[in-house]
C-alpha cells in the first residue's frame, strides 16, 4: 500500500542504478556536472529512475521535460518547456541571446535566430539558473524531441 499518497509505488531493487544516480548527484553538489543517458526496453522503468532522482535532489533545483509524440515535429517545443521556470530571468542575458531565445519560444516576433546563439543562450541561462543551487535538468522520452 502506498502510504505517501504518491501515484507512483516506491522503487524496488535497482542499487546499481540508484549508487549512480546518487553518485552524480552528490558531484554535482560538489560543483562537478555530468551528464547520464538512462536507455532500456519500454516499460523497464525508465522514468521511475528519473522520478528517484528527482526525489533525490530536494537541495536542486530541477528543470524537467518529457517528449511528446504530438509535438514531435515542433521545433524547441521540449526546450520550451525545460526552461520554462527560468524564462523570467531571460533579462539578465547578453542582449543578442535573449533576442534568440525570445523569438525561438515565441515571447517576441523576429526572423528564426541563429541555432548556435540559441545554445548559447540556453547555456546561459541555465549557468544563471545553477548559481544559487546546484541544478537538475530531466528530460524523458528523448525519442519524441525534436532534433
Ligand atoms: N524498480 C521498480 N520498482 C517498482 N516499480 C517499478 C520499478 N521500475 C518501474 N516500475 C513501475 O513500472 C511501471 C513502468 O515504469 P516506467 O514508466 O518508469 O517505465 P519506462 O521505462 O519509463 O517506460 P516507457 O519506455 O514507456 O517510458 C511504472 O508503473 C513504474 O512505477
Ligand atoms: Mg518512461
């Protein structure tokens, strides 16, 4: 019985998969980024692995996006909604930047920026974003985002 009330049942065996994910985890809040591609059968338990992590990391702040086989062809639809908690702070961003990103997701209209200005952009902000607390950033079901 699920005595947190939380939709999903707590997580069953996994140590390996868990010790990684703590371990980047921990990194992290010691100042050292990564990056983990978690991959496996449908159904494998996938995302209960990136819901862990995300229970994990209370001291993080998570952004998090999920791929969407409805918007799989609309460009930075998932970007989009990454950064969506972080897009009040667009201003603090070099002015060519904030341009880029606020034409991409639509804020503003303007001719469709340069792609490297719009990484760039994205760089920046989540480096602004990771100042005061180290950062998550989730994304699932990657098969459904848009190149
Ligand atoms: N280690 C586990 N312990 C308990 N339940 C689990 C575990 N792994 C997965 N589940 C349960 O199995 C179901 C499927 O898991 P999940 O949705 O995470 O799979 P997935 O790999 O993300 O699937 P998909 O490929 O469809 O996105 C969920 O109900 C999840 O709560
Ligand atoms: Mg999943």
């Amino acid at each position: 019985m699920d005595l947190d009330g939380d939709a999903r049942p707590a997580l069953l065996g996994r140590e390996a998969e868990r010790g990684a994910l703590d371990e980047l985890l921990d990194d992290a809040r010691d100042g050292r980024g990564n990056a983990v591609v978690v991959h496996g059968e449908p159904g494998i338990g996938k995302t209960a692995l990136l819901d862990y992590m995300v229970a994990s990391a209370p001291d993080f702040q998570v952004l998090r996006t999920v791929g969407n086989e409805a918007e799989r062809e609309l460009p930075f639809a998932a970007l989009q909604q990454l950064c969506a908690t972080g897009l009040a702070d667009l201003s603090q961003l070099p002015e060519p930047q904030r341009d880029a990103l606020s034409v991409t997701f639509g804020l503003v209209t303007g001719a469709p920026p340069d792609r490297l200005l719009v990484s760039l952009a994205v760089l920046s902000l989540l480096s602004q974003l990771s100042h005061d607390h180290p950062l998550l950033c989730v994304v699932d079901d990657t098969q459904w985002i848009d190149r």
